[in-house]
C-alpha cells in the first residue's frame, strides 16, 4: 500500500478550479482569452488528459488531469483505473505542479514522490527517484464528434449560413459565436451541438469559458471551462442550479465537445395550469450525465423567464468569453 499512498500524494486534486478563486496567487490578466492553439501560451502544451499504467501493489490503469493555472504553475488531478468516464475514482490530496529547467515538477510536500512532465510524457517517481510508472498524453473525442443530422433534421448552424438565428455572427473560419438565439421555437426536441471553450490560464469559476445551451430560452445546461473541476450544480454540465452532472466529463480546453440533449417541455392543462415540469436527458461527450431530470422552472439568466405552453428559442448564452460552436441540429418530437 505504499505505493499507492505515494501516487496520491503526487497526482491528485480533489478540490478543482469552483473551490481555487485565488489558486496559488496566480498573477495575469483573467480576461485574456485564446481561441487558437497555436496562439496559446506553453503551458497549454501541458494541461491535458495522461493515461498510462503504475506499479502499485500491481500492476493499475492511472489518469491524471493537468489543469493550467497561468504563470506556469498547474494542479493535478489523478484518477486509478482510468480517466473520468471511465473505471475510475478520485483520491483527495492536492498538488502543485510548476515549470523548472523545462520540465513541470509536481512534487510532494512530504517528500515521498514526485511526478515530472517533459514533452507531453508524465513519468511517476517514488522518493528515491525510481519509477513508478509513466504516462502519455491523450485527446478523447467524443463518440457523436461530427454526427451529421438524419433525414428529417432541422439544421440550425452547419458552418454557412446565419439564417437560422436572431444575433448569430460567425468567426472568419465559419464558427458560430456565442449570443444567437434561433427563429425558430421548439416544443419537445432533440438537439446534437458542438462547442469549444476558449483557453484562459488566468480566469477561474464562472469566467473560464462560461456560455450556456438554454431549451426554450428557459432552461440552461451550463457551459463552462470546468476541466479538473468537481462538477457542481454551475459547471459545464449542470443543469444550472438544478443538478449537478454525475460525472464531470469536461474535456481540455480548445478541444471540441459535444451535447446531445433530449428535452421535454413542461405541460399545461386547458386553463393554463402547469401539471408536469420540463424534463431532460443530457449526454456530454457521449456520457450520460442527466437521466430525465426534472427541472421546476426557468434556470438563472433565461432569455424567457416564465413557463407557458408556447414554444421558444435555441439560446446560446453571451457570458462574456468566446466560446465556439459548430454542427447544431434538432429533431422535433
């Protein structure tokens, strides 16, 4: 057991970005945003997803998450028997991880390890410097990456065309931007959209990559930069306020992700008494997330905020950052 007491020292932070406002007394501009990888900074070459095998008492499947804080500096967060997602559970100890001589040391404050990254490889020491284990770099994409819409879709955004949406603007590489709001009204529906979260090392919380998908224009799935984070009720996947995910399934940063969300309005009788909330099932990145959870009413910041029998909107929250999206259609029920 050893081994293993060692490896949590080294890799693991329980706590995640929604509970480190201030973490480790990061100094930078938390505004400063990058759209495209090639413009980021080096410390995005670090902050990602690491899998790979440890010698504990055997031979386990060990991932950790790097999550970017700015100046160099970076939290880790380890996972035995894989990556969230995956066969996996979280120990509880946090550690800081810097750059030195080119490398990023994570060492622990007990002297009983350390973990070292050098060019996108994360190599698990004991206290004597033997090797525990090494881990390699991966990108997971989601399994309805690209899915394209069945005969009988409506296709809001496909990379086009605008006509869809009310405020839609496109980058010059024919992304959609955040704030559009779709002509058409929905009842109950289907959706499949793709988003992308700027990269912002300095930002923490509700101003890293903070946008939002709202179904009807009343209820809100967040979208939020919550890579490493523990997956509250106002991280990316929350039902906002309502519910928290079951598992965080955020992915990095500047990698595209999917939702694929099924969504049923809130029914009225004749007199126009509500008698059924809305529901939702939501999968994020091919992981379900939200099992037909009930929502009682509009969530925070509703583009429409009462509940009618009248249809409403596809709303892509504006929050202030630039996040992305690209391949959104619906199926109407």
């Amino acid at each position: 057991m050893k081994h293993l007491k060692v490896l949590a020292l080294v890799f693991v932070a329980a706590a995640g970005l929604s509970t480190l406002p201030g973490a480790l007394g990061a100094e930078g501009d938390p505004r400063q945003a990058y759209t495209d990888p090639a413009q980021a900074p080096q410390d995005f070459l670090v902050q990602g997803e690491y899998l790979g095998k440890v010698v504990l008492d055997q031979v386990t499947s060990f991932g950790v998450q790097i999550v970017a804080l700015g100046g160099g500096r970076f939290l880790a967060l380890g996972y035995f028997g894989g990556l969230p997602g995956e066969e996996w559970y979280q120990a509880s100890v946090e550690v800081e991880g810097r750059w030195n001589d080119g490398v990023v040391v994570f060492e622990d404050p007990q002297g009983e390890g350390r973990g070292v990254w050098k060019d996108g490889v994360l190599r698990v020491e004991n206290a004597v410097g033997e090797e525990l284990g090494v881990l390699t770099k991966v990108e997971r994409k989601s399994p309805t990456l690209g899915q394209k819409p069945p005969q009988g879709a409506v296709v809001l955004f496909d990379g086009t065309s605008l006509e869809e949406w009310e405020k839609g603007r496109l980058t010059p590489d024919g992304l959609l931007m955040e704030g559009a709001i779709s002509k058409r009204r929905f009842r109950d529906f289907f959706i499949h959209l793709e988003f992308c979260t700027p990269f912002q090392p300095f930002a923490r919380g509700q101003a890293r990559g903070n946008s939002g998908f709202y179904a009807q224009g009343r209820y809100e799935v967040q979208i939020l930069d919550s890579f490493g984070a523990v997956g509250l009720k106002d991280d990316c996947g929350a039902i906002y306020g309502v519910a928290a995910p079951r598992v965080n399934m955020c992915f990095p940063p500047l990698s595209w992700q999917t939702y694929d969300i099924e969504f049923r309005a809130a029914r009225f009788d004749e007199s126009g008494r509500k008698v059924e909330n809305a529901r939702m099932i939501v999968r994020h990145n091919g992981v379900l997330i939200h099992d037909n959870v009930e929502i009682p009413g509009p969530t925070r910041a509703a583009l429409i905020a009462t509940e009618s029998p009248e249809p409403g909107p596809i709303y892509l929250q504006d929050h202030g950052n630039p996040v992305r999206f690209r391949n959104i259609w619906v199926i109407e029920r």
